[in-house]
C-alpha cells in the first residue's frame, strides 16, 4: 500500500512538473511515470512496514526461544556434570 501512495505522488508531481513546463499532457505522462517508478520500486529489495513489524516481532520471539533454550541447555549440562 505504501509502494501505491509513493508511486501515486512521485508521479503526480512529476506530471505536474511537466506539464508547467513542457506542456505536455498530464495523465499521458503521470501514467508513464507510474508505470517507471512502480518498475524502479519493484527492483528494490523493500518491504511495507507491516511486514518489517511482523518480521521483527518473529525475530525477538524466536531470540526469547533461543535464549530459553540455552538455559536449559547449561542447566542440564550443571546437571550432568554434579551426577
């Protein structure tokens, strides 16, 4: 949804640019330029904010895990080495 609101107003104001300057005609080449910023847009490795909260949430909940799990880990290995 961001990617659509970024290419909407980049390319608007670039239609409008051109058109003050060059007259040419505005939904000819706000189209085009939707069309090159989406293309620019989609060679980048980007993702929405949503998924990077997503993302970053799964990430501290498997490092909860992780860290967990160590614990248990040397307290098994405390264990072991009493017995």
């Amino acid at each position: 949804m961001l990617h659509k609101v970024v290419i909407g107003a980049v390319s608007a104001k670039a239609a409008q640019l051109l058109m003050n300057e060059g007259g040419l005609p505005a939904p000819d080449v706000e189209k085009h330029l939707k069309a090159l910023v989406q293309s620019a847009l989609s060679k980048l490795d980007v993702v929405s904010r949503d998924e990077f909260e997503i993302q970053r949430e799964v990430l501290m909940r498997t490092r909860q895990r992780l860290e967990a799990l160590e614990q248990q880990v040397a307290a098994l290995e405390n264990r072991q080495s009493k017995d």
